[in-house]
C-alpha cells in the first residue's frame, strides 16, 4: 500500500500526523518517498517530538522535502518580531533621537497654542463658516459662553431611558416627524472672503492659510467655483500664497471673470516673475479678451522657460495659426424680415479658398463644439474631415500639393453676383443650404464673389451621384453632420442603386459617412463605415485613423493601437496617429501590465506599394540642400556625442593610472578635432607619465602653434625640456608661466629647482685638452691649453663665421679674462648677427662679460657700434635666462655701461632711446 492509499483508508482523525506508523520514520522510506504531502505531515510529527527529537532526520526530511517541493509551507521558519532591544545601537539611538524631537515640537507647538488664541471668543458666531457644499447654517443662540457650555454633554440617569420614546425617535429619522425644532436656514451666500489674522502667530497663519486653500480646492473639484474663490480669497486675506493666486485666477478664468483672473496673474508673476502656471493662464485669458499677440508673448515666455511644455507649444501653434489665416465671417439669425443678413468679423480665420471637403477642413464657428462627437479624440490635422478627390485611395499621395478647390470654382468671367437675401428667423448657413439643394453656385465660407460648382465631376460617379457628394463636402464644412450624413447616404444608396462598381468612390463615400458618425458621436456606426471603406481599398490612410479614433473613443484601446500603428506603417509622419499611440500605450500598461503586448491583437503588414512616405517625388534643390545641412548637423552632433565620450574615457584612463590607454583614446579625438588644443596637452601629460619626453615636447609644441598662451602647454613642455636636461629652455617655459598667472605653485618651484640645475651645469670643470705641434724636423712639443698665451693668440687670429666658432673663441676669451681678444671680436661681427651666433651659449657670466667688455673697450671707440649691439643683444633665445642668472655685482656693470652711453652724444640715437633700451636689461 502506497502513501496517497494510506492517507486515504486510514486517516479519519483532525491531527494529520495521528497515524503516521512509525516504520515511516526511518532514512530509507523518507529517501523514498516522493509525495511530498505526506513528507510535510512527516516532518511536523519529528517536530512536535510526540515519537521523540531526530535532529538529524529532522534535517534530513526537510534537505529531502526542499529537493521535492522548493516552495513547500513547511519549510517556512518563523523569524521573531523585532524589538527595540534587537535593533543595532546606532539605529536605536538614531529613533530614540527622533522621538525626542518630535516631543519637544509638540510641546512647543501647544504651549505656544495656548498662549494665543485663533478667534476671539466674541467672534465665534461671526466667523464660523456655513457647512460646505450645503449652504446651510444652523443660527446660533446664546452668547459663546452658551455654546462652549452646551458641547459638555451631562450625564443621564437610568431612569431617563424609561420615559425614551422609540418611535417617535425614530419618526424623526424617517422624516415623519413635525417638531417645535427651528428649522435650518438655507443661504446662498458664501463664506466670508476676509480674515482677519492679526492676533494670530506666524504659523498660525500658515496653518490657517493652507487649511482654506485646501478647502478651495475641494470646491473647485466639484465645479462650486464662486466658493472656491471665496476660500481663496480668504486664504489670501490671511497670508498672501503663489498657489492661492493661481487657483483663485483658474476658478474666475472658470467663471469667465477676464480682469480679476487677469489681476491675479499679474500678482503671481510679480512674487514668481517666471511662474510657468501664471504664463499659461494669462495667456489664455489674453486670447479670450483679444489680445492674441500678448498671448503669443506668454507663450513663447512659457517655452523659453520649459521648451517641452505640450500645452503652450499646441496654444501657440493654434493662435500662430488663427493668426496666419484670414478673418471669419459669423453668420447670425435674424429676427425681422426687413433687416439684413448681419455679418460680423473675429479673430477666429477661415482660408478664403479653402477646397470643400478637403484634406483641410475650416475651422468651424464657435457654436461648432456643440455639434462634434462629444468624446474625447487625438488632436491633429485628422480631425474627421471627409475625403476629397485627391484622396481616392492609398494608391495616391494623401497630401495635395496646392488647395484643390480650384475644381470648384466657376471661372471669373461666368461668375454671378450674389444678391442680399434675407430670412426670417433663418441663418445664412442654411440659406447656403438652400441654395445648394437648388443647385445655384454656392460662395464658399460666405465670402461673396467666391462661388462654388457643385456639378463638378467625382471620379467615376455621375452628375447627380457627385452633386450629392460635393453638397455633403459642404455641409460638412458648415458644421451640419447630421445633414452631410444624409447626403453621403443618398449618393451611397444611388451607387448601389445604379450598380455602379466603382471601389475608390465609394471607399471615399463610407469614409466621409464615417467622419460625419465621428463628429455626432455615434462611434459604432463609424467602426462599421471605416470597416466597409477599407475592404474596398484596404490600407487607406483616413478610414484606418478614423477608425482608430471611435476605438478610442468606446475605449477599445487593443483595436485602436493596432490601427493608429497600421497608419503609421502607411505614412509615418501622422503625428496624430504617434501621440495616440503613446497614450493608449500608456493606457495599456496600466490596464494588462507588463505582458500588455501578448494580448494585442496581430497588426497586419503593409506592403511596400501602400507605404506612402516611401514613394516620395523628387525632391527639389531647396530640399535636398535642406537635407544636406540636416545631415551635417546631425553628423556634427554626433561626432561631438563621440568626441565627448572618448575624451572622457581617456581621463578616465589617466586617473587610473593607464597612460598608455587614455593616449588611445585620446588619439581617436583627434581624429574627430584635429584642432582641439586640450587633447595635445592631455597626450603631453601621458608622454611626461610614461617618461617620452621628446614626443610630450612635440605634443606641447603642437598645441602652442593653437593657443600661443596655453598655460598647460608651457608647463609641460618645461617639465620635457627638464627630462631632456634642457635645463635653460625649461627655465624660459617656466618663466613664461609665471608672467602669465605668478600664482602657479608648481611653476615657482620647479623653476627653482632648474636655476639651481642651471648654475651646476655652468659651473662644470673645463677638461684640458693637449696640442700637440709639429714641425718641418719632425719635433712634437705638447703645449697644454691652459697657456693663455695660447689662448690669447687663437682668440685674436680666430675670426667667427658661425655660432660654433663664435662660442669657441668667446668662451677662451671669458675663461682667461682677455677683453681685448673679445673687443676685437665683437667689432669685426655685425651686430644683426650676434643674437644667432650667441644662440646656445648666452649665459649670465657670459652676458656680464660682454657688458663689461662694450663698456671698457669699445664705448670710447664706437659708442654707436655698442648701442646696436645692445639693441640686437636683447633679442637673443635665452636672453631672459641669463638676465634672470646674473648676480648682484654683474648687474651694477649692466647700470653703468647705460649711464656711460647715456651721456655720450650721437647722431644715432638719443637719450629717450637708450633709456627705453636700458628698461629691457634693467
């Protein structure tokens, strides 16, 4: 006998563990057994001890139970309850911490509570507001000692129960009963809309404030917007709020109070000035009071400040639109038989030559928003309107190159007069109506002189078939659906009556039948019409949205995003079809949850030649260089997309210390912008790193020839030309640092370092070199270089002809101190020369000694000769150098050898010149 067989004859008691045998409590059975019901019942027996405590098999069935059923209730273990002894010590002294707080705030806010009171006591009946929503109040008697006194009810006594009538409390329930009681006043007024706050503390007021904006808000929500404002005012009245100014200006935009709204808005932009809530309601209440360009202003405030604000950018575009347009002709009723037709012009356009029953409807007259289809419906340039010719089917560019009313008009020539009519009580629309049931020419939208043919041809239907179809095009555009419907029924039925096969017809006949069923909301009949215009030309553009939209509408969101994404396979550019395909997936989501998507049904494919956005005209040379420069912008974003990411993984690289793989990416950022000065010197920084000084020296270079001022640039290049021991070009970079920002630490420091660097290396021990001389007999005498009679001789006969030489010859003249040799020298050089042949060995002993030598020996002799050598000795490479390296006493010869030529009196040059000369050595 199995388990599941067991269980079944034997187990009658309640306890499911009573007649477990106890075989089955064994390794080798629990091993075995696979029901894992039977296992739970099991392990509670070895848990409740009543055959003993197993630990170990305990263990063991619940290790066997979890490979069975991972899930099982079983195998659940209660963990105790927290308590406040349990919690760690800093959680516990963190709570502990905020209950005190919140201890001594209550205590604070009571006692402070109770040292001002809200109302005066003698204004309790003055001051407390009807029930809301009821305008009822119940009139209080008595003074206010009364009424405190009468809310402490006294104890009854039993006996009182006695006397308690049961039926007559009960009368009084049911409504039955007529008392002596003062019956309820019921008042229309509204609370108050000022208090008076000036006994009241500062968050008193806040409280009391917040409390009647609250309540404001509850009374805008169920549409009492006179009270609302009453509580906002009142709210106001007690400390003046950005949020009671809004909702007040809503509530009166609601009661239609233009200047008060408008007043209130002014109030909130001048605590808020860009207050977005503000903007939009002043704006709205500009385009209600006229003033269409300062609601323009509004707007386009509101966009600066949110550029993806939805409902501003659609207000806008609707008043730039309205503006565009030419003005509309409001037809109204008149009531005497005598008085004309009265013709009033608003702001609100209609287009002139606009087609009847185009693509693009007019805006119909106010009254309009009567007559739609009472349902919500997506905005957009789909809104209903019915087809004409130019739309026949999806086999055609849905979107007219130019209005096709041109169709309809009669040319100039033919065109009659119409004469001033009038009606008694009628409208002048249905005078329009009337003519176009009598077949006369019709002007469109009123506008006299503009007629319309209604005779004109519609595909393949005849004359009458086709005057029924153009007189339901513009009863359509009149706003009288009910009326077009009936007509686009005639010509259906006439079609069907004649046995006329035409498919693109009467797919446009169903689809405008539709949109007039969209517009009285009947939704069904729409789905029904849209249905039968498709099997006809399946994939048509206006039967699939319009379908879309009366899904939508009886909330069939499945059918209707399967639809508005048919559209959009069809033509992409329908914006209607893509926010109705956000919101409903929206809608979705909320609806089936994440799966949303398996639940939809199959969304057909449409083929290639119904696709409309990809059999596009040629496009013409405006477009296309249009598309060029679009493309290039794109291409530009893209690349800076890319060079921000590169340069940023790159630094990256450097704060981890992999220098090798930021100079990668850094290396792919130029190729992106060759000409980006910062990525020269982040490679410089990589070089410096991994000890490439000469390829750091060319990165800094480069970036120089960009920035000539680069900061960063001098200061590593000094740091190569340091680990190119190229101490005297460091010193320059960094000086050149130091003269454009004297707070650059690093620089002081290291410049520092390299003059002391400078200094040892000028201060190296000459090595002597041996000559040896030969002779006609063959005899050697080696004469050691130190001989300055040797010296002396090659520094006379020694006439320079290059940097090389000149160094030679100036530097045996400098060690052995022989002025004359380098006066010589000097004289038989040109001056323009001498910054090139003192290029690599200018150095502040060597500077020092030429100053002393112009001034010793060739001043006297040729003061104009000294004063051009000192005008080309300045523009010397290392010039700066050595002027910083000389000593104290070897600049006192600098003084004297300018006070010396200073007094000396040339043709060639004045005192005003040597002085400007002696501020570049001084």
């Amino acid at each position: 006998m199995n388990a599941a067989s067991f269980l079944q004859s034997n187990f009658t008691s309640n306890d499911p563990t009573a007649k477990i045998p106890v075989e089955h409590l064994e390794y080798d059975y629990i091993g075995k057994c696979k029901d894992a019901k039977y296992l739970e019942k099991i392990l509670r027996l070895l848990r409740s001890g009543k055959e003993g405590i197993y630990p170990h098999l305990i263990e063991f069935c619940e290790s066997h139970l979890e490979k069975l059923d991972p899930h099982s209730r079983a195998l659940r273990k209660e963990n105790p309850v927290s308590t406040f002894s349990s919690l760690p010590p800093d959680e516990r002294s963190l709570i502990e911490k905020k209950l005190r707080m919140w201890q001594d705030e209550c205590r604070e806010t009571e006692m402070s509570l109770k040292k001002h009171l809200m109302f005066e006591e003698d204004d309790v009946a003055q001051t407390i507001p009807p029930v809301r929503g009821s305008n009822c109040s119940v009139p209080l008697s008595g003074n206010s000692g009364q009424l405190r006194s009468s809310r402490c009810m006294k104890p009854r006594d039993y006996r009182e129960w006695d006397k308690f009538d049961v039926e007559k409390e009960c009368q009084k329930i049911d409504g039955d009963y007529i008392g002596n009681d003062q019956p309820a006043i019921v008042t229309t007024e509204h609370p108050k809309a000022e208090v008076d706050p000036s006994l009241l503390t500062t968050e008193e007021r806040l409280l009391l404030a917040k409390r009647e904006k609250d309540k404001g808000n509850e009374a805008f929500r169920v549409n009492d917007y006179e009270e609302a404002v009453a509580y906002y005012s009142r709210s106001l009245s007690i400390m003046p709020t950005v949020a009671a100014y809004n909702n007040r200006a809503q509530a009166e935009i609601k009661l239609k109070r233009w200047t008060s709204a408008m007043k209130d808005c002014n109030s909130v932009l001048e605590l808020e000035p860009c207050n977005v809530k503000a903007l939009l309601r002043r704006a709205s209440v500009h385009n209600e009071m006229g003033n269409g360009q300062l609601a323009v202003e509004d707007l386009t405030t509101v966009l600066r400040e949110e550029p993806h604000n939805v409902a501003a950018a659609k207000m806008k575009e609707l008043r730039q639109g309205m503006q565009r347009k030419g003005k509309q002709i409001i037809i109204q009723e008149v009531e005497e038989d005598d008085e004309p037709i009265k013709l009033q012009q608003t702001d609100c356009p209609v287009e002139p030559s606009q087609l009847v029953g185009g693509d693009e409807c007019s805006a119909a007259p106010a009254e309009r928003g009567d007559m739609g289809n009472a349902q919500k419906r997506p905005h957009g340039k789909w809104d209903g309107a019915p087809h004409s010719d130019s739309t026949n089917s999806h086999h055609g560019h849905w979107r007219s190159k130019g209005s096709s009313s041109d169709k309809f008009k009669v040319p100039q020539e033919s065109k009659e007069k119409v004469a001033n009519g009038t009606s008694k009580k009628g409208s002048a629309v249905s005078g329009q109506v009337n003519q176009v049931s009598s077949g006369k020419e019709t002007p469109v939208g009123g506008n006299v002189g503009e007629h319309v043919n209604l005779d004109v041809p519609c595909g393949a239907l005849p004359i009458s078939l086709s005057r029924l179809k153009n007189e339901g095009n513009l009863l359509f555009k009149n706003g009288q659906f009910g009326d077009a419907l009936e007509k686009y029924s005639q010509a259906i039925q006439g079609c069907a009556d004649a046995g006329i096969d035409s498919p693109e017809d009467l797919c446009i006949l169903y689809s405008n039948r539709a949109a007039c069923y969209l517009k009285d909301g009947n939704s069904q009949d729409c789905i029904q019409d849209c249905t039968r215009s498709l099997e006809l030309q399946p994939f048509s553009l206006k039967p699939l949205l319009r379908r879309a939209m009366a899904y939508e509408s009886l909330e069939r969101y499945r059918k209707a995003y399967v639809d508005y994404k048919t559209v959009l396979q069809i033509d992409i550019s329908v914006q209607a079809a893509h926010d109705s395909v956000n919101r409903i997936t929206r809608l979705l989501i909320e609806q089936d949850g994440a799966d949303w998507r398996d639940k939809l049904p199959a969304i057909p494919t449409v083929p290639l030649s119904a696709q409309q956005h990809r059999r596009e005209e040629p496009s013409s040379a405006e477009v296309i260089q249009a598309r060029a420069e679009r493309a290039a912008r794109d291409a530009e974003r893209k690349a800076e997309v890319r060079f921000a990411c590169l340069k940023e993984e790159g630094n990256k690289f450097v704060k981890k210390g992999q220098y090798q793989d930021a100079l990668g990416k850094y290396s792919d950022c130029l190729k992106i912008k060759p000409e980006e000065c910062a990525i020269y010197t982040n490679r410089a920084l990589c070089f410096l790193k991994l000890e490439r000084f000469m390829e750091a020296k060319q990165e800094c270079d480069a970036a120089l020839k960009l920035e000539p001022s680069n900061k960063k640039a001098f200061f590593r290049r000094a740091m190569a030309n340091k680990g190119l021991k190229d101490y005297l070009a460091c010193s320059s970079d960094l000086q050149e640092v130091l003269q454009q920002d004297p707070n650059v630490h690093e620089a002081e420091k290291e410049l520092e370092e390299v003059t002391i660097l400078v200094k040892q290396s000028l201060a190296k021990p000459r090595k002597i070199i041996p000559i040896t001389e030969v002779g006609s007999d063959n005899e050697e005498s080696v004469v050691p270089t130190s001989d300055n009679s040797f010296r002396d001789e090659f520094s006379t006969k020694l006439q320079p002809t290059n940097a090389y030489d000149f160094g030679q010859a100036l530097n045996n003249a400098c060690s052995s101190g022989n002025m004359a040799a380098c006066a010589d020298m000097l004289a038989s050089t040109a001056p323009e020369k001498l910054p090139q042949f003192l290029s690599t060995h200018l150095s502040g002993q060597t500077m020092s000694f030429i100053m002393k030598v112009l001034d010793s020996h060739l001043l006297e002799k040729d003061p104009n000769l000294v004063y051009q050598h000192l005008s080309h000795l300045h523009t010397a490479d290392r010039f700066s150098v050595a002027l910083m390296l000389m000593e104290k006493d070897e600049r006192s010869h600098v003084h004297q050898l300018f006070e010396h030529l200073s007094a000396v009196e040339s043709t060639e040059f004045t005192k005003n010149d040597v002085q400007n000369l002696a501020n570049v050595y001084i």
